[in-house]
C-alpha cells in the first residue's frame, strides 16, 4: 500500500473504537522519534496508556487518514496549532503526511438558498505587520 493508492484516502475524524489503534501508532512514533534524545524520566511515562488517555480526552481535535481501525495517520490540533502530527511506518513517504497539514476544514459559503457548508483546505501563515 505505497504510492499514489494512499492518496485516494480521505481526511476523517478519528473515531472512538480506534483510540487503542492511533495510540499505537503514536507511542510507536514517539519512541522512535523522542525516545532516545529526551530525559529517560519522560519516556517512561510515554507509555501506550497514556497516549490513550490523550487520545481520548482530545478526540474531537483528532482527524485520522486510511481505514477506520487501521489508521495510516493522525494528526491532532489545539486551537489553530498543528500539535500533533503522525504517520506509521507503512504510510512513510506515501504523501500521507502532507494531506494531514493541508487537511480540510468546512467553511460556509453564501448562497441565495442560505449557508451551504463546503469542505476546503485552508493553508496559513502569520505574518509580521508591516509596521
């Protein structure tokens, strides 16, 4: 499952029954990117439970990419910030990662008819004033 065939997934919410899924994903990805340059008293309270716990406590700022059960990746906001961001192993270099930064959001446009909701990405960059 490399390639272009991963691509054709959608960004989702990440759902309630695949906490225990993205967890693992997500310790897995931890210890090999914090694990062994951050102070040992830190991982070893990284442990697969409380990347669960996070989960759960923050699963509505959780969007999820590939099959429900079977995630290829997550990332996780926290007001207007990126906070967390993960790929499995598999997903590496599929362009997984990059649907997740650029993920959409659902933003109303006007119509005669009223509101009509319409899923777009929005990319943004701060920038200083001009002051």
């Amino acid at each position: 499952m490399h390639g272009r065939h991963d691509l054709q997934h959608k960004i989702r919410f990440a759902e309630r029954s695949e906490i225990g899924a993205l967890a693992r994903l997500w310790y897995d990805g931890w210890q090999g990117a914090h694990a062994h340059i951050l102070p040992v008293e830190l991982a070893r309270l990284r442990t697969l439970e409380s990347f669960e716990e996070r989960l759960q406590a923050r699963l509505a700022d959780v969007r999820a990419i590939g099959p429900v059960g079977t995630p290829l990746g997550f990332c996780m906001l926290k007001g207007d910030e990126l906070y967390q961001l993960y790929v499995s192993n598999q997903a590496r270099g599929t362009g997984v990662a990059k649907m997740l930064i650029a993920g959409p959001v659902v933003i109303q446009v006007e119509t005669l008819n009223g509101p009509f909701p319409l899923e777009v990405c929005r990319y943004e960059k701060r920038l200083e004033s001009a002051g």
